[in-house]
C-alpha cells in the first residue's frame, strides 16, 4: 500500500493520465476507474489467463502487473484489438467456429492468440497449444480456440 | 392432451403470459425458467420459440432466470432444460400460435386454415392479410392447455439447424457477465469463511487486516459473520488476504490425510440403500474389482460473483445461480425476509457444472446488502475462496463383484457404492453464510435416498445393459470432511467407470473382444449403433495386443439411463505418464435442436472428463481444503489435448434427449480401458496420476 501517484500510460491507443497507489494491479484500474470489463479475474497469481493484456505488445498478467510499473507503456486489451464493427482476425474466428461455451476464458485467449499471429503469422497446432498453454479453459472450448486461432491465421 | 401429461415446467406455471408476450411491436418476448450456463441453452430455447411461433430467431428477445417475470422452473440441472424446458416452451409457443391463427380467422373472416405466418405477420391464402401477433392483441392471460399441436419435424426450419450462440460475440468483445455489472454507488464486499463449516473465531486481529487496506475497510460483525466492505476491490482484496492470517479459528479436530482418499468412506458410518435383485448370486466365475474417485472441484474459471442491493425494504440480487425460485427461497430463510421482498435476477456467469459458489456469493453479497441499505455490494470471491469453500465433487468407491456363465458373458453383477451426498442445496440452512447469521435456520439433513432413476450417488448405478441378474446397495456416508455437493453427471461418472471398466476386466477374463462383449449384452438398437460406429470411427477392429504402451479403449454411457447416448473411444500412449492421442465420440441426442452446440458440449464434456480422470483431486490439510489455486489443482491444458471427433446420429424424429452431461461419465471409463490396454495392467484409482501407473506396473 502506498500514497496516490500521478501516472500516464497509453490504453487502447489513447492517452490516460490518473492519480492512483502505484501498487494496484492493472487489472483493478482496467476494469474499475478505465471501464474496461474484458479483462478477468480468475486466479490472482498468473496461473489460468483470465487477465491477459498486451504490454508492449507482449502478453502481460494484469493480476499481478503493478500499475506503478506502467508508466508511458502500451497496453492492450481486448477492448482495443477489435470491435463488433471492426473485429480483430481472431474475433471473426471465434465467431465463425463458435469458440467458446461459457466465454469466460476467452479474453485472454484472445490476447495470447493476437501476441502468437503477430510473431508468428502461420503456426502449426502445437505452436498453437504451446502459445495458449498458460491459458485454461473449464468448460472445454478448446478445439475450437485452437481452430479460431488457426482460422485466423489463414 | 390432458393436463397431467404436460410437462413439469408447463404444469407449475400453466399462465402462457408467464411465459411469452407480444408487448413490443415486432418482437416476441419470451421468458423461461431454464438459464444460460454456457451450454447454450438460451439459443437452443429461442430455436424452438422461433420455430413455433413462426417468427424470426432475431425477432424473439429472451428473459431467462428472474423471479419478477419469469417462470419458475427450479434449478438448471440434469441436463433437463430441453427435455423438459424446452418440451415446456415449444407447448406454449404453439399454444400461442394457434390463439393467433383464431383470432386473425374471426377477424378476416375465414378459416384457420387459410392461414399462414412468416416473421409474425399473418398471411391469409399466401397474401399479407395486414395482420399479425401486435396488431391481434392477443389474451394470454390464461391457462395453456397443451391442446394445440406442435409443428411435426418435417417441417422444421430453425431447429434442427446449427445456430450461432446469441450470446457469444458480447462476451468475445469483452462483456456479458454479472462480473461486468456496476451499479450506481456500489461497494465491493468480502464475507470472511470459516475453513470447515462448524469452526468459529477463536482470536481476531483486526488492526492487521485495517492495516493491510490503509484503513480504508469496512469491518462488520453481524452474529457469527465477519465482513469487510471497501470502495476499491485492491484494498478490500488486501484485507481479505490479511484477514486469512489474522484469525484463529477452533471448533472442529483436525482432518487426516486419509480423509481425503475415497478409502475413507467404507470405513465411516453410512446409510444403507439397496436395489435389484433380492436373490444371492448364482455360481460361475467369480470377478471383483473395486473403482475410486476422489474429491475434485467445479473449478470454474471465473470464481463466483454477484450484486446484490437493499432499498426500500426490497432486496434485488443480481448472480450466476442455477436456479433463481431456489435462491429466492434460500435467501428468504437465511436473512428473515419475505420472498416477496426479494427479486433474483440471473446474469451469466463462468460455467459453473453444478453447485459452486454462485449461491454462497449471492448470499454474501445479499447479507451485507441488508446491512447497507441504499448501498450496492459486489461480491467477487477469490480464488482462494471459490477453491476453498465452494462445495465440492463428492468421492466414491465401487465395488464390482460379477459372476461370469460358462460362455463368459457377465450373468449377476453385484455393485456397492460408497458415496458422500450429491447434493449440498436444500434450504436456507444450508447456505455457507446463512449458518452465521443471528437465529440461524438449521441445515437441512441430506435428503439423498438410493432410487435408481434419476439417482444421485445411483445415478446410472443400474448397468445399461441385458445383464440377467444386478443389484446395487448404496452406502452413502452423510458426514464427508469437507462440504460436497452436485457436480457434472452427479455419481454417473464414477458409476460408469467403475461399469465400464469392469466389463473391459470381464472380457478380458472370457478371452473376448470388449466392443463384441459389450454388444453381446446390449438390446437397445440406438446404443449399439453408438458402439459401432465409435469402433468405426476408431478404426477398432485393427487394435493390437495388450502392454504395448500404446492401447485404445472404449466405453458407452446412456446418461440416467434416459438422456443422451454417447460412446467413446480414445487412443493412448502410456510411459509413466498416459498421453491422449486421439479420441472419438458417437453421440445419439434424439432430435438435437442445435446439432453443432450439442457437439460443443459432447467436446466440453470429453475434456473436463479427461482432465478429472488424469490429473484432479482436492487436496486435504489439517484446516480444510488445500489446493486452493491451480498450482495445486491442475487441470487439462492446450497440448495435452488431443484431436476430438464426434459424431452426431441423425434422429430427427425422436425426441430431444439432455445430452449436457452424455460424455462426461464414457470419457473416464474409456480413457481407462485404453491405459489399461496399453499398460497391460489395469489402473481403477483416479487420477490416474504418474504415482498409480507406477504402482499398477510394479
Ligand atoms: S487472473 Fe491473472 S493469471 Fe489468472
Ligand atoms: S469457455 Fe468457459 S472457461 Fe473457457
């Protein structure tokens, strides 16, 4: 815990300044003062994916990611890859495969998916599991995330 | 059709205008009971609406789950919310259709059957008639009568077609759960857990956990509970963590490490069921085997949220519950309110496959609600919590003891089961918060009993196959260490691999085939074909000798014995840890309304069975519950995911079968004959972890 400090970082593309105790997790101010829902909670400690956001374009814990390291960085979240008028490829994929049962998981399918395409433009299956290995999913959606992530690669 | 062959649903809330109306020009609003747990089922449902009604799939707006305005179809569970939901609602759309067609004939002056509707509106002879569901003003305020005819098959047009999730892009854009509600004003609240129920605060410090949220929390005491109420979700989290090391509890011994065995059970006081054949077993060929499952958990991926507000002496509850009559009524007794001063709304939640902390997280946020009237409470529990104190998948043990003819074939088959309850629910009492409140409800005792249909502990106790004589006795111990209740498929999962193991062990032992052994003993036409075409798809008839590290095995399930068909087979290589190869699915749902959200959850099913039967069990320490992240509790991941093939038969005219939980009890059982095969010795303890192939080789 530590006293409110002003902070400037880039979101979705847009500049946002804040005042706020550098110690909060990213994922406290995405979904509380930025309004931005898509990125979840599900475990707190890096182990499921719920969180995922692109730092820099990398693939980022927002769980745990203090905001207090952000200052000036890029992020992403799903909310910035795509929109129902302008998906992002693997947006259109998922729709198109019907990936995804209860949905939970899939923001940070998205975001390891879109971190994977943009290295690596055609993977193959397992480069496909691999990348979304620290990614769970309960409800078994995942042959259908791994086919909307192969979908979008073509 | 008379009264008492409607379906339940139809039954218990006969008013069609409970179930639909046509307020909104254009639209046809439709309300059921039956709500979205990420099976699909709000598509499903808005199919069979369409199709009834003749409007279209984007002209009907759906309301699932809320005690203002919707039927009250009890809990979303056992996989009945198309055999039964569905059956409900295709009724009172054709019921309303046929009003419609009425009405428009005595106002055009002709018969009904010079009628016709498209998107809703009617045409008379082909021609647009200029009159339609809104202009007819229709009186739905009254009984269904389940007199006018659904549409036969043949003339589907929605149903019966793949359909894509109507829910599915608001979650892929980043929205659609409870998780996302704000409410004006809202605080975030945390309800401190016992680690077993029946401990209480032994010593409490409470300037650490001020400390930890920069004395920005909210501390209650409110009877035996202790809740923490904060602006921010970082500081409330901070305190909550802090409040996990700042109290001692007592109340309760110690658990031991055995407790967490399913062993433990037949060592316990039980109660006694029994059913089947009275007669002792004849001679023969005497096998045994005894089958285990531990305790595993629902393991949602997002842990158990909702919002509850207290204003104006009326408490609203926003939340992922299966049921929202049964919460309403739960929280009634557990805060001495009346129902009708409680509205209980349902929004999507993480799959929950069961009872897992969505009731308990409504019921938090809805204690510490009344006690901040005007204010709106988030309640999100943590991982720790949803792990650590949501009810969890009870442990069996199953004991096959089978007396095989001269000919081999399996002639009386005597099975006991051990069990924890199936179901945790049943009443205010029961919810964990409740038990802290001032004048507690008592708990409800376990209401299990031993039926075979549908069962719970029983479930698919009784062997779907010809076996001449079977009896099951059922010992359900009702005092597990930890709290449990319903989980996928309920004891149809340890049932079934305990049968299907069983029968591959039974085979073996005649020298047969398992796919021929099986189907010597199966009547049923629609379960052989599963069978057969599953050992087609597998390419069965060039499976090779046992012990070779490499084996395929299959195993069959009728869920309930009345639901959907399934057969499973499933390719393996085996060191000292099994690896899936491949797996292929045979599925038979009758008329499947959505056929590719019936295959999404054949898949789903196959996946969370075969993590369950390789890697899950609940870790036990001397507190409570120990694996409470997924360091300790892992699951499935990506790439020990093999390739999945179903296939659906193709049964238009038969009717719907629930087919939400047809894999999850085939896949266990398939996956162990399969490691079986390849170890060439038989693995009957799950998980089937490094630790039990080691020691089933040695
Ligand atoms: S919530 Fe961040 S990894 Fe699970
Ligand atoms: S779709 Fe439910 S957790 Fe992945």
């Amino acid at each position: 815990m530590t006293d409110p400090i002003p902070l400037s970082l880039s979101v979705n593309g847009r500049v946002v300044s804040l005042t706020i105790d550098p110690t909060a997790p990213l994922l406290d101010v995405l979904r509380g003062p930025l309004g931005l829902s898509a990125t979840r909670y599900g475990c707190g400690a890096e182990l499921c994916g719920a969180c995922l956001v692109l730092v820099d374009g990398v693939p980022a814990y927002a769980c745990t990611r203090e905001i207090g390291t952000l200052a000036g960085r890029d992020i992403t979240t799903v909310e910035g890859l795509g929109t129902p008028d302008a998906p992002h490829k693997i947006q259109t994929a998922m729709l198109a495969v019907q990936a995804g049962q209860c949905g939970y998981c899939l923001s940070g399918m998205q975001i390891a998916a879109a971190a994977l395409l943009a290295r690596n433009p055609s993977p193959t299956r397992s480069e496909i599991a691999e990348a979304l290995d620290g990614n769970l999913c309960r409800c078994g959606a995942h042959p259908r995330i791994l086919a909307a992530v192969a979908r979008a690669a073509q | 059709m008379i009264a008492n062959t409607l379906p339940k649903s139809l039954i218990d809330n006969p008013r069609l205008d409970r179930w639909l109306d046509f307020s909104v020009p254009g639209r046809a609003g439709i309300r059921v009971g039956k709500v979205e747990i990420g099976q699909g089922i709000a598509t499903a449902l808005a199919q069979i609406a369409a199709e009834e009604l003749d409007v279209g799939l984007d002209q009907i707006d759906l309301t699932a789950g809320d005690t203002d305005c919707a039927p009250d179809e009890g809990m979303t569970t056992g996989s009945l919310s198309i055999e039964v939901g569905g059956a409900s609602l295709r009724l009172v759309c054709a019921e309303a259709r046929a009003i419609a067609l009425a009405a428009a004939a005595a106002r055009l002056n002709c018969g009904p059957q010079d009628l016709s509707i498209d998107a809703g509106a009617i045409a008379q002879n082909g021609k647009p008639s200029g009159q339609d569901y809104w202009t007819l003003r229709l009186d739905l305020a009254r009984d269904a009568t389940g007199s006018a005819p659904p549409k036969p098959a043949s003339a589907y047009r929605v149903v019966g077609q793949n359909v894509a999730r109507r829910d599915l892009p608001a979650k892929i854009f980043g929205g659609g759960f409870v998780h996302d509600l704000v409410r004006p004003g809202m605080r975030h609240g945390h309800v401190v857990h016992a680690p077993r129920i029946g401990m209480a605060i032994a010593g409490l410090d409470l300037a650490a956990i001020q400390r930890a949220a920069g004395g920005r929390v909210e501390i209650i005491r409110h009877g035996m509970m202790l809740a923490l109420i904060a602006d921010s979700p970082t500081d409330l989290r901070r305190a909550a963590f802090a409040a996990d090391t700042a109290i001692g509890w007592n109340g309760l011994p110690p658990l031991t490490a055995d407790q967490q065995e399913a062993a433990w059970l037949p060592t316990q006081p039980s109660r006694h069921g029994a059913h089947g054949d009275a007669n002792q077993p004849p001679p023969g060929t005497r096998i045994t085997a005894t089958y285990s499952r531990p305790y595993i958990a629902h393991g949602s991926i997002g842990p158990s949220c909702a919002v509850a507000e207290f204003r104006d002496g009326r408490l609203t509850v926003w939340c992922h519950a299966q049921g929202v009559f049964p919460l309403q009524a739960v929280l009634a007794g557990g805060l001495k309110l009346n129902p009708a001063q409680i509205s209980v709304r349902h929004l999507h939640g993480s799959g929950c496959y069961g009872h897992n902390g969505a009731d308990d997280a409504a019921f938090d946020a809805a204690a510490i609600a009344c006690l901040r009237p005007g204010t709106p409470i988030r309640v999100q529990w943590r991982r720790e919590d949803e792990f650590g104190h949501e009810p969890v998948g009870p442990a069996m043990l199953v004991r096959q003891d089978g007396v095989l003819g001269p000919d081999g074939a399996l002639r009386d088959l005597t099975t006991d089961i051990w069990s924890a309850p199936h179901s945790g629910r049943g009443g205010a009492g029961n919810a964990l918060t409740a038990r802290t409140q001032p004048n507690p409800c008592p708990p409800s005792p376990v209401a299990e009993t031993s039926v075979p249909y549908p069962g719970a502990g029983t479930r698919n106790a009784i062997p779907n196959y010809a076996i001449p004589a079977m009896r099951y006795r059922h010992h359900l111990v009702p005092s597990p260490p930890v709290r449990t209740s319903a989980l996928r498929g309920l004891g149809a999962m340890p049932n079934i691999f305990a049968l299907e193991c069983f029968l591959d062990e039974c085979a073996d032992a005649a020298g047969q085939d398992p796919l021929a052994y099986r189907l010597a003993m199966q009547p049923d036409p629609r379960a052989r074909d599963v069978l057969t075409t599953v050992a087609e798809m597998a390419n069965w008839s060039a499976r090779g000798p046992a012990g070779t590290g490499e084996g395929l095995g299959l195993a069959f399930g009728r869920y309930k014995n009345t639901s959907g068909y399934a057969a499973i087979a499933v390719r393996v290589s085996v060191d000292t840890e099994i690896r899936l190869l491949e797996i292929w699915c045979a599925a038979d749902a009758g008329l499947a309304i959505n056929p590719d959200g019936v295959i999404a959850q054949l898949e789903g099913g196959i996946i969370q069975g075969a993590s369950w039967t390789l890697k899950e069990q609940v870790l036990l320490d001397e507190a409570g519950i120990a694996s409470r992240n997924w360091d300790r509790y892992p699951i499935l991941r990506f790439s020990e995911i093999p390739p999945i093939t179903c296939r659906l038969m193709h049964r238009p005219n038969d009717p719907s079968l629930g087919m939400g939980e047809a894999t999850i009890a085939p896949i266990g059982a398939a996956i162990g004959n399969a490691a079986s095969h390849a170890l060439g010795a038989r693995l009957r303890d799950l998980p089937l972890t490094r630790a039990k192939i080691i020691q089933a080789v040695t």
